[in-house]
C-alpha cells in the first residue's frame, strides 16, 4: 500500500509577505489499515443486507428470474 500524505501550509502574519512554510505530515499504516478494514467490512455487510433483501422479495413475488440472479449474486457470501 503506497503512503498517503498531508500536506499543510501554513501562511504567517501579512508583514512576512508572501513567506509560507509547508509542513508534510504521513498517515501511520496502522490508520491506514484499519480505516480500510473498516470500510471494507461495512460494504461488505451493506452489500450483503440489500441483496438478502432483493432476494427475499424475489421470492414474495414469484420473480424465478430475479431469484436466480441475485442468488447467482450472492454466492460470494456464502463462504464466510
């Protein structure tokens, strides 16, 4: 994973003119890391609610078409 940076600027008084100085600050891998985890877990879990949903509704209304679809869909979740 490449590092991802901040970078700030800091302007000074206006009597300095023009002057600035940059300050350059990296994200630790360890935030980086779980704030991945993180994002990648909820997807999941989003991802795998509103296809429960659809296929259950599927289901509600006879649709074999839509069933079969989204159950072809939803064969990454199952191996949990």
């Amino acid at each position: 994973m490449r590092k991802q940076k901040i970078d700030y600027v800091i302007r000074r008084h206006p009597k300095y003119k023009g002057k600035e100085i940059t300050a350059k600050r990296e994200l630790s891998f360890g935030i980086q890391l779980a704030s991945r985890l993180l994002l990648d877990q909820l997807s999941y879990q989003f991802n795998k609610e509103r296809l429960d949903k659809e296929i259950n509704q599927a289901i509600d209304n006879d649709d074999r078409e839509a069933f079969e679809r989204l159950s072809y869909q939803y064969q990454p979740f199952t191996w949990e």
